[in-house]
C-alpha cells in the first residue's frame, strides 16, 4: 500500500491562518508562508507527507481527482465542484474554525429588490459570478422563469446594474456589499475553512496522526451548503448608479500589474483617469472623456463582456483576446489597436527533467506512453489547438487558476503559460520547448458598437487618441 500521503495547500486569502495552524501543528514547513517562492515542501514532522501550493479554487479538483490526498480550501471552492460533480470522489473532513465569510445573492442598490420579486420577473434576470455553478444552481432553486449566468474570473462586484442584474458574490458581512453600492437579497452559503480528502485516500490510507495533529476533536463533517435566505432589502446609505444612455461608450480598465503601464499611456493621450490606480480599488473611476463611462474589470473577462455588448471597448492582452476567438471563433470581438505594453510570451513547458529538446521531441515520447498527456493552463482553449495542432495524440486539458508552474511534473505534463523572462519558469525546474506567440495589450471593440450611429463616432475618435499616443510612446522611447 502507497503510505505517501500528500496535501494540497492554499496561497491567497487563508494562506496566512493555513500556515499558523499547521505551524503549530508542527509540520516543519518552513517554505509555507505569504513570500513562499517554491511550491514543494516536505514535512519535518511526518517524513511520508509532503505539501504543495495551488490556488485554491485547484484545490477541491486536484483532491477530487486523486492527485492529493488532502487538501484545505474555503467551502465556497467546494461547493463550486460539488454541485455540477455531486458524485466527486471528495470527503469534507472537519470545518478548520476560521475563514468565515459568506456568499451573497446581491443586486445594486438602484434596482434593489427582493429574491420574491426577482421570482416574478418575466424577463431574463443576468447573474454574474466567479462562482458560476453555484449561481446556476442558485436561479434553479429558485425557480426563476429565465435566467443567464455570466462566468467571471473576478470583481463581480461592478458588474451590476448596467452588465448584471444579481451577483454572487462573497462578503465577510452583507454591510461591506454596501461600499460597492450593492445590497444583499439572499445568503447562499456559509463560508469557513475545510479539510478535505479524496474517498479512496480517506478509506485506505492512515491518516490518523496527520489529522490528529491538526485537531483531537473527532472527524466529522461539520457545516453544509445554507438554503437561500431570503434578506428584506435594507435601507442603506452607498452610491446609486443610474442607467446608461446608449449614446454611452462604455470602457473596461485592466485591474492588477496592467493598471499602471494603462495609466501611463492614457496620459500620455491626454485621457485623465480619476482614482484609476485607487488604493482603495475603485472600479468606476470617473474621466475627461465627454460620454464615455469606465469599469475596471479583470482582463480574463473582457472579450466575453465585449462579445455580450456588456463593454463596447476594453484594454486587455492579446493572448485573452485569442483564448476567446478560438472558443468562439465568430465572435463579435475584434481587435483595434496594438498598443505595444505588457509584452509576454505565451510558452509551452516542461519539466527540466523531461528528455525532450522541442515539441516533436515531446510528441515521440508521449507516442511510446500508454497514457494521455496532461496539458495544464489557464488558457483552456489554447493549449487545446496546440495539443492538436501538434498531433500530441490522446490528451486531456487541466484547468488552473493560477500558480500553474506547481503542476509540473507530477500533475501535467505539458504547461501552457505566459512568461516575461522565463525566470520564474526556470527557477521552477522547467524549460520552455516551443513560443506559440507574443502578446501584448491591445483595444478591443464590439464590432456592433463601432458601426453603431450613436456611439461610431466616439469610438473612432478614442482609438485615433490613443494610435497617435502610442505612437509618441514609441517615438520617445526610441
């Protein structure tokens, strides 16, 4: 019998009280913390156990699957898989006491309304959400007669009302919902931190000291998904957002490490952006720009947010742009303008240790292996062509989230990433075999929108702006 034992351990949010339970748990995981540069660890304490760092929402799919043992996630992660896989080989061992939070139904203050109300709506209600599933399940249970769930990867919390109707959303309480100009309508879920463990590990392995080490109490799973709690709609003070005239060119700013290079270049074209860069993360800075309105959302979204004339125009990268047209090939998404920053290359990799020089290399190994190759990214529909594209024979794509080097070479085989340098790749213990292209930022636009009576003109004079900024940029930097 396999006496190793592996756990999958969470960056982000509970990272931090993750790291103090299992310090004083005496693990020995020294390399654990916020800073950790390395994925791997080994426990000084239980010499058959050993750690690795995903982003949480890999967690409960990487348990699920068998891949780990264990692993610690926040039960909204959990929930998410269970209720499309209710079958998953996952066990909820015990609540871990900390991460509390929950999930909201929320919608914005200027079209509050109750979850009654949203039952008896004849139109389609649009749900945003990063937690997809849930929400689907959500609308279900309500019984609403007509409803569209809108994926994100994030900052749910902008979207309404113009782009959305109801958010799911999570909240350590509902009055922090009211800063964002939201108010919660329903509690969806009780959030806190959970061990879990995969079925067949949970009953063929011995885990008993490892779990004792945590905690003596006994193992039972403690907390289950919260039937929706209808909330009466509060009368709090926060921002009402008014509805946006058609004649209204809406634009999508990049949150995270894009937002200053963006800043710098509207600058550049005279473009004032208020509160952009907001310490406070603001996502509806104001602007000098007569009839536009500005969103600050995360990149991964905004193709689709543009295809479903969510935005008219958004500054993201090349490489988000090109995830989308290869799922949705006649999308309405165009690309308008290069605008020459964020330059990364988007690579594929392996491990070091992986006796191949370049993808023909990797496809004449993979044709002497019984099994299918394991093709890891964040970009699903990417790595998918190149899988196919380059005959790597029977394969399969893992979804991640983030953290994708820690994949390599245990859980996938090949990664699809996007690199500045390589260092990162590098100092992981992998090395890059093939470059499938270059991305940088770019304007994207709603072909509608730009052909549009009322919005045409607008449109052609931002773009010209920014051309002629970027071409200034280019001129001064050379």
């Amino acid at each position: 019998m396999d006496k190793q034992i592996k756990i999958a351990l969470p960056k982000g949010r509970f990272l931090g009280e993750t790291a103090s339970l299992l310090g004083s748990a005496g693990w020995g995981l020294d390399g654990y913390h916020k800073t950790a540069r390395l994925y791997r660890l080994e426990s000084q304490k239980f010499p058959n156990l050993s750690a690795k760092i995903f982003h949480e929402k890999d967690i409960p799919v990487q348990v699920a699957v068998g891949n780990y043992d264990l692993g610690i996630c926040g039960l909204d992660w959990i929930e998410e898989l269970l209720v499309r896989y209710p079958s998953s080989a996952l066990v909820k061992v015990r609540d871990l006491g900390y991460g509390d939070g929950a999930l909201y139904i929320a919608t914005s203050r200027s079209d509050a309304a109750t979850v009654y109300e949203a039952q008896a709506n004849p139109g389609i209600i649009r749900i945003a959400s990063e937690y997809p599933n849930l929400a689907e399940s959500f609308a279900v249970n309500l019984r609403l007669r007509r409803f569209s769930v809108f994926p994100l990867w994030g900052a749910a919390e902008v979207y309404p009302p113009e782009s959305c109707d109801l958010v799911l959303i999570p909240g350590g309480a509902e009055e922090q919902l009211s800063d964002c100009g939201l108010v919660s309508v329903a509690k969806v879920l009780s959030i806190s931190t959970f061990l879990i463990a995969n079925k067949n590990s949970w009953e063929t392995k011995d885990l008993g000291d490892i779990l004792a080490s945590i905690n003596n109490k006994p193992v039972v799973s403690q907390k289950q998904p919260s039937s929706v709690e209808a909330v009466r709609v509060p009368e709090i003070a926060g921002p009402h957002f008014p509805k946006v005239a058609e004649s209204i060119v809406r634009l999508a700013l990049p949150d995270g490490h894009q937002q200053l290079p963006t800043l710098r270049l509207l600058n550049k074209a005279g473009i004032r952006v208020d509160d952009y860069t907001s310490p406070i993360g603001n996502r509806r800075p104001t602007t000098n720009l007569d009839g536009v309105m500005i969103k600050v959302i995360r990149p991964q979204d905004m193709p689709l947010q543009v295809a479903n004339s969510n935005f008219d125009l958004a500054i993201t990268g090349r490489d988000w742009l090109t995830e989308h047209l290869y799922r949705f090939p006649s999308s309405p998404v165009t690309e308008l303008l290069d605008l020459k920053f964020g330059k990364v290359k988007i690579v594929a990799v392996v491990s070091k240790d992986l006796p191949v020089a370049d993808v023909y290399g990797l496809r004449q190994l993979i044709a002497e292996q019984p099994v299918p190759c394991r093709v890891a990214s964040e970009y699903l529909n990417i790595a998918d062509k190149y899988a196919r594209d380059n005959h790597l024979g029977m394969y399969r794509v893992i979804p991640t989230w983030g953290a994708s080097e820690a994949f390599l070479p245990e859980d996938a085989d090949l990664l699809i990433e996007n690199t500045e340098t390589g260092q990162t790749i590098s100092r992981h213990n992998l090395k890059i075999i093939d470059t499938l292209f270059t991305s940088t930022a770019c304007l994207i636009g709603n072909t509608d929108s730009i052909s549009s009576s009322s919005q045409g003109e607008r449109i052609k004079s931002i773009i010209e702006t920014l051309r002629i900024a970027v071409e200034d940029v280019q001129i001064d930097n050379h």
